[in-house]
C-alpha cells in the first residue's frame, strides 16, 4: 500500500508541476507574453488546475486505503494520469484566448554542432556493458538457474519469469541493445535534425546549454538501462534465490531522480533564456501542438523538437520519417520481447 501512495503522489507532483516546467512565455502549451503566468487569470487557471490535479489524487488515494479488495494498480495510475491529462486541457482552453503570436524570426546553425556528450568512448559505453553482461552469463552458463526473473511489480518484487534457454538470454539481451541502440539514435538525430529556438546571444547560448543537458540526461538513462539489464543477467548466477530477487532500490529510484534533477536544471535555464531573450516562444506555432504534447507540422523539416514542458526532446509527427522511426523502434522491442518465453 505505502508503495502505491508513493506512486500516486509521484504522479499528482509531477503533473502539478508540469505547466511550470516550461518557458516562462509559454503556460499550458500556449505562447503568452512573459508577464501572464503571474498576473491574476494565470494565477487562477493556475489554481484550479492545481486543485483539480490534487482532487484526482485524493481519491486514488482514498482507494487505495479504503478498498476491502486488491486494486490494479497500473489500471488506477492510468485513471489519474488521464484525469490529470484531461484538467491540462481544461486549463490549456482557459488560457488559450489570451494567446499572442510568437516571434516571426527564424535562427539557424551555420557551422559544426558540438559533439555528442562524452564523445565516442561515453557513448559506446553502455554497450560494451551489455557484452560484459553477455560474455558473463555465456562463461558460467552451468550456474544460470532454471528460473529467471523478468519483470518487477512497484514494490520491486519479481511478479514474471522466464525459462532459462539460449534464446530468452539472448533476446533479454536484444532488447538492451535495442533500447541502447535507440538512445543513441535519438542523442544524433537531436543533435543533427533539430532546431534550437535561438541560435545567437545570452539566449542562443543558454538554449544550446539546454540541449546539452538533455543528451547528458539520455546518455545517463542509457548507463541506467545498461546496469539494469546486466543486474538482471548477472545476479541469478550469484544467488541460490534467484527466482526471489528483488529489484534494488537504487535501481528503482535512479531514474526518477535523474528525471527530476534534469527537469529542475531545464527549467530554471530556460527561464533564464526566456529573460535574456526578445519574446520569440520556442519558434514553433501552438496550433501544431496536440494538448501541448504532441508535435504535428508538415511545414517544419525537424525531426524532433524540444518538449514544451519538461526534460527531452519529442517526434515531429508532421514529418513522414518520424513514422519511420516508430515502426522501427517498435519492431526492435516487440521482437525480442516476443521471444521471451
């Protein structure tokens, strides 16, 4: 139970703070001008979604404490976080009517684009982890138990498991690969096939420092998959109780510092820029922005933009290789995972 209320507060912080995780001359989604967000009709939009988000999570809350019988706990995850989608767009259509048009000047690079974080070794890294793991589990195969947990509940005790075989090694290990393979594509194509807001001055600056911070974030979350999965090779070779382990707790909890601390870095930067900067949004027009989540312009050649809210970057649905691009991440993982017995 205290598992699930964690989750479930997880969840009410994050969407709470999301519309403020953004640009200070964009609020829901929408492009204001800088000053909107802290005058009476952004304060109050503000607030009632605010309490619509918290309202939502007092009742999970309440079932969870107060149900005679086991809930499903993804199931009532999903009925928040779309409960919470739902007051975005409640607020998003408020604010909507005191939008102004975003700066009409477009920016670009000319020159060379700075190289990925850490450079070739930094991001080979991940997968040189990954064989290590492999190379391992192939040198003391005989110690490999018959049983061989897969997949974690919240609480981080295994609740699925596969066979031991050559072939759910291997597409346990496939599925890495695959993961780490996307990571690494995702770092390049932002870095080759995106575009900033502002190239030149305090803001161009400070938008590139957030860019970097961003593959820097994607790399650490590719050293996380990598540990996790070689964890999940590794330790039933050294444990008489491997169809017991349990998920560690670091290995639980990395991720979502790693996405709060980012988050936090982001936002503060990009308030930053948006201060040293002319009014100009993120250069892309809000009417091309789904729920301010997704991105759908044809008019526009990049393949990813930068999230409107939070840490990362998103698929411009609007350009014909980003579904490309899904169909072949997609297939990667459901390969391997199909072939999991």
């Amino acid at each position: 139970m205290a598992t699930m209320l964690g989750f479930i507060v997880l969840v009410t912080v994050t969407s709470h703070f999301a519309p403020h995780l953004s640009r200070r001359d964009i609020f829901f989604g929408v492009t204001v001008a800088p000053d909107f967000r802290d005058g009476p009709i952004g304060r109050r939009v503000s607030r009632r979604y605010a309490a619509e988000v918290w309202f939502m999570a007092f009742v999970a809350a309440a079932l969870v404490v107060t149900s005679p019988m086991p809930l499903m706990s993804a199931s009532l995850l999903l009925g928040q976080t779309v409960g919470a989608v739902v007051a975005f767009i409640r607020a998003q259509r408020s604010v909507t009517p005191h939008a102004v048009a975003p700066g009409t000047i477009r920016e670009a690079e000319i020159g060379p684009r700075p190289g990925l974080p850490g450079g070739f070794a930094a991001q080979v890294g991940p997968f040189l982890i990954l064989l290590f793991a492999a190379a391992y589990v192939a040198w003391f195969w005989e110690d490999v138990p018959a049983r061989i947990p897969i997949h974690w509940n919240l609480s981080g005790r295994p609740d699925n498991w596969t066979t031991k075989s050559v072939v759910s090694i291997s597409a346990v290990l496939a599925l890495a690969l695959v993961i780490n393979g996307m990571g690494l594509f995702m770092s390049y194509a932002v870095l080759h096939w995106s575009r900033l807001p502002s190239v030149g001055g305090a803001a161009g600056r400070q938008d590139s420092r957030i860019r970097q911070i961003n593959l820097t974030a994607t790399l650490a979350m590719r050293y996380l998959v990598a540990f996790l999965f070689a964890w999940l090779l590794i330790m039933p070779t050294l444990s008489d109780q491997s169809g017991q382990l349990q998920l560690p707790l670091a290995l639980r909890v990395a991720p979502f510092i790693l996405v709060v601390v980012g988050t936090l870095v982001v936002r503060v930067m990009r308030r930053t820029a948006a201060a040293h900067g002319p009014h100009v949004g993120d250069s892309t027009p809000d009417a091309r922005w789904m729920f301010g989540k997704l991105y759908i312009n044809r008019a526009d050649p990049a393949l990813f933009v930068a999230k409107r809210m939070g840490l990362g970057y998103t698929l411009n649905l609007g350009n014909p290789w980003s579904w490309l691009v899904m169909i072949v991440f997609v297939t990667g993982i459901a390969i391997p995972l199909l072939l999991i017995p």
